[in-house]
C-alpha cells in the first residue's frame, strides 16, 4: 500500500498542506486489528506522563538497609558513596583488577578514557583467564557453538541474506589475537634458539 | 548450580558455580525454571560492553520459583511461582518514586547513568544473571510478581523484557490516531512494538528488516506492511516514497547497537569495536522519520560513542524519546492485553534449548540460523 500522490495532480503530501490519503477509518481497523486502539488516548498508557508517582512500589524503607561489603567496592566517582545494593559477581583481580579499580577511581563515566580502560582490563582479563586455562585443564577455545553451523543450517540460513558479508569477518575477529600471540611465541622462540 | 559462563568474545560455556547466597535482608534466591536470550545479551557475547568480567552468568529474561528469602521480606514467600523484571531496582530512589523504575539510583554502584540490570555487565551493576539454575534477586518487595495462574510461563518469560520494551517503545512515541508507525528491526522487541502500534491508535504500520522469515512474522503476528532493505538500494529513500515523500510520523528504533545494512559501521563498530556499535538502525530512523516527528530508541547502546547523524535530528525538529523499560510499570496494562489475545508475546518464539546446550543457542542467536527469532533456555532440561 502507498500513500500515493494524488488528488490528480501528481504531487506528493509533503508538498501541499494536508495529507492526500488519509489512514483507513477506525471501524475498518478496528474490525482487521484484534484491540485495535484500545490504548487511544495518550493520558491513559502506563507510561504516560512521564513523572507520574506510583502509588505503591512495595519499598517498606526510605533508605534501603546497606549490603555489607565484603571488599572495597569499586564504584563511579559520579556517585555519592558505594550504593546500598550491589553486584558480588566476580571481584577484581590481576593485573585486570588493578586497571579497573584505577578506572573507576580516577575517571568519571563522561571520560571515555574510563570506558576505554574498562574495555582495555576486559582483554586483559580474558588473556588472564586464557593462560589460567590452559593451566586447569579444560582451555578455552576460540568459539563456542559452532557445531550449530552444521546441525542448524549454516550456509542455507544465510543465503542471499547481506550480513552474510560480515560475518565472514567474524573468524578473523575471533582467530586473529590467537594468531598473533601464536605468531609472537614462534618469534620470540626462534630468536631465543638463534642465540 | 550450573550457569552460563562468559569465558570472553564469542565464547561462553556451561560451568558448575556456587549457588548464590543471601547479600540483603530484602533478598530472594530464586530457583530458575525458564529464560530467554535477548538481542542486547548479544552485545555482551560480542564483547561491546565494557567491564564484561571473565565469568559472569548473562540472562535478564527469566522466571522461576522463590527457593529462598531474606529476613526482611513482606511479599513473597518460598515456593511462589514469580516473573522479575529485568530492572533491579528499590522502589525509594528519587527515580523509582517516579516512575523510573529503570534509572534506579541505588542498585548500581558502577555507573550512575544507567540502574541494574541482571547479568548485564559489571556496567549495570555486576549481578550474575539468570541463564542459570539459580539466582539472586534484590529487592524481593520491589521487582518480582506472582505469575497469574491464566499465563503461560513462556508469555510471562517474555513480559520480563522484550514484549514490555515493544509496548514501551510505542508508548515513547506518542502515537496519535491516523500516525503513520514504522518500526525498524523485526526481532522480538519490534514485533511487539508493532503489535503495540495498533493498540494506540496508528494507521498504518510499516515493518523494516531483512530475514525473510522475520518479516513473515511481522505480517502474520503484527498485520504489518513489511520493507526488506536487502531489496533497495536505499531504504530511506523507499520509505519516504511509501509515505508520500513525508517520511513516517513515529519510528520505532528496535535494532540497537549491532544493526546490519551498512557495512562500514558494522566494520567499525561490532567487528573493529572503534566505535560503540553500529548506529545503522539509529540512522535511518532520524532520516526516515517526518519533519517534526517522534523517534523512539529501545534498541540497546552502550557507554562508548557511535557515529550517530545528530545534525539531521536538529534540522528536522525531531523529538527523540528513549529509556530503558520500566517493566513492572507495564504490567497490570500488558497483562490485560495478553489476556485479550492483543498481545501475544509467545507467537515469536521459534527455539527451545536445554542450558546445557547454550553455546549453540547464542551462536545460532547471534547468526540468526535455522529461522531464530527468539530462544528460550530451559535449565534442568534435556
């Protein structure tokens, strides 16, 4: 369906003064759309206005009780003190612990260069990780899930799809740290056979 | 328990973790009996968010069972079948006293423009999420709800985030009677927002996407035109044709930060991660919305810049509306329109996996192989 230029002259709504092919009425609507306009008027959704009180969130405290905080809570320098409640998921630690901690202390979430360092403790972690790893037992690999690329259809799901371009990027993405580290191992190898 | 683990970009793997313990006298620990993935958890898979710490458990869509709760609990009890939503947040900030249940002020030590969030990152608070058996819930008197007897436990799943955000995302664009809506991105967010669309009063809906199979739904479920920009050149410019050269009169934004159709802001943002995604999806809505339209953003972005066309969102006079969800806010609303069969959040699922096997379940996500809309992961299963 098109809102087509019309009126005889060929000249589209945007170029005259009112809309030349107005919407289907509401009978028409209501009796294709199931509830059709059944939220019409602006005043009654939930979200609407935009600060109105709600008349009971359950919060039986002013102040919620403060969670004890098992380490010195890192927190952004743009809040007044560590927040009640918080996340204990995974503590800093190594050298990714130390760049986070600075982050958080030194920078204010309108620095990018706090979002930069977190980014930057989040390969470090990884790296961390990857050589604790290699020590359990279990290493990690590259990608996981791929099996899903023969089991779940691969190359039919993506034909003719444009994504499709991209994602040939993604093993480059994905092997490429690996290679580099293994390419400067092989490197840092020979040089020290050479001697 | 076993959980989801985060091992770094494009890896995760299941693990044996500790069980979460009580923190807060207002704490529950609540027993996992089904979860979703949602597209923004693709962004922490893709590592796009920053202080994604090496073992964090994703998963901000789930409902479950209380197996345990702190000594200040007035509202639940252990055994009560619950829905949380994927805000956490306390009910007495200055933010939640209005309303901005999402903007919580005292559940996110990390960062104070955004409130909590489960399993989103150290970003949003560092809770673990619930792709898992087992999780924390803060808040207990604040966040969760009993399911109703008369729901599905896979429309109550999909009420904790994508089917709330849909019909908060048309909320935020003040949709009028006669409006004509066009939603961008037919996964599950804008199949709701579209549905949603119709429910406020619009003429005509018109969905953009690119999987065939996507914009079928959009068709059968939501009753809408449908666009395939893999079939134009340029979309803006097929938009503005199909609304007589005006431009729609409210996009709805349901992509975020890893939109396709342009490839150098996939190469610089997801792929190359210069920037802080792709910003392809924002785009086109601030170029494919009216003069003096509404742009409503639900797509997830995070802290890092993006390449977004602001100078045209001036010269239009455009009024861009956008939050996080307060989802509970949603509820008493969406749980009649899920009752009447208006919404039907569950019509989008294509996917069930055993937690066992989610790293298939984020690759084929993440790929969108085999037809995937929407996955669903069913801890203690298979």
């Amino acid at each position: 369906m098109t809102e087509s230029s019309t009126a005889g002259t060929g000249i589209p709504s945007a170029y005259v003064r009112d809309k030349r092919t107005p919407p289907p009425s509401s009978d028409e609507l209501r009796a294709r759309i199931p509830g059709w306009g059944v939220d019409l008027n602006p005043a009654d959704r939930p979200s609407y206005p935009k600060l109105q009180y709600p008349a009971d969130t359950g919060a039986h405290w002013d102040f919620p009780e403060r969670q004890p905080e098992k380490w010195p809570r890192e927190r952004s320098i743009e809040h007044a003190f560590v927040t009640p409640v918080f996340g204990t998921a995974q503590p800093p630690h190594g050298l990714s612990g130390v760049i986070r901690r600075y982050s958080y202390a030194r920078f204010s979430e309108g620095r990018l260069a706090h979002w930069l360092l977190l980014v930057a403790a989040d390969r470090v972690d990884s790296a961390e990780h990857r050589v604790r790893s290699f020590a359990s037992g279990r290493p990690d690999v590259p990608a996981t899930g791929l099996r899903s690329e023969f089991t779940r259809g691969g190359l039919r799901s993506r034909r003719g799809r444009s994504d499709a371009r991209h994602h040939l990027l993604d093993p480059v993405v994905v092997a490429g740290p690996w290679v580099a580290v293994a390419g400067a191992a092989v490197m840092g190898i020979r040089r020290l056979t050479r001697r | 328990m076993r959980a989801m683990v985060y091992r770094g970009p494009y890896k995760i793997r299941v693990e044996e973790k500790p069980m979460p313990a009580l923190e807060h006298p207002n704490d529950a620990i609540v027993r996992v009996t089904l979860a979703a993935i949602c597209g923004s958890d693709l962004h922490l898979y893709h590592g796009m968010m920053p202080d994604t710490r090496i073992g964090h458990t994703f998963g901000h869509e789930f409902i479950g069972v209380v197996e345990q709760i702190g000594s200040s609990v007035q509202n639940l009890q252990v055994g009560d079948r619950v829905m949380v939503p994927f805000n956490i947040f306390c009910g007495s900030c200055w933010f939640c006293a209005r309303g901005l249940f999402s903007n919580c002020h005292n559940v996110n030590p990390n960062a104070t423009a955004v409130g909590g969030i489960y399993g989103y990152s150290h970003t949003t608070g560092g809770y673990d999420g619930g792709q898992a058996e087992f999780v924390r819930v803060p808040f207990a008197d604040v966040g969760p709800v009993r399911i109703p007897d008369w729901m599905h436990d896979e429309d109550a799943v999909l009420l904790t985030d994508a089917a709330a955000t849909g019909y908060f995302g048309a909320q935020l664009g003040e949709i009028v009677e006669g409006d004509t809506v066009t939603v961008l991105g037919a996964g599950p967010v804008g199949l709701i927002a579209a549905q949603s669309a119709w429910l406020m009063g619009a003429g005509r809906v018109i969905v953009v996407d690119h999987l065939q199979e996507r914009l079928e739904k959009a068709r059968t479920m939501a009753y809408a035109e449908t666009l395939n920009y893999d079939e134009y050149d340029d979309v803006v410019v097929e938009l503005k044709k199909r609304t007589d050269y005006l431009g729609a009169d409210v996009v709805i934004e349901a992509v975020g930060a890893e939109a396709d159709g342009n490839l150098t802001q996939q190469i610089t943002g997801p792929k190359l991660k210069l920037q802080g995604g792709s910003a392809t999806a924002l785009n086109w809505a601030i170029d494919g919305v009216r003069k003096g339209g509404t742009v409503s953003v639900v797509g997830a972005y995070g802290p890092i810049p993006n390449a977004v066309k602001f100078g045209d969102a001036l010269n239009k006079g455009l009024t861009l509306r956008m939050n996080q969800t307060p989802v509970k806010r949603q509820w008493p609303r969406m749980f009649e329109h899920v009752r009447n069969g208006y919404l039907t959040p569950r019509d989008m699922i294509t996917h069930r996996f055993p937690l066992e096997q989610i790293p298939e379940a984020y690759h084929v996500f993440s790929s969108k192989l085999d037809g995937c809309i929407k996955p669903l992961v069913v801890p203690g299963a298979g």
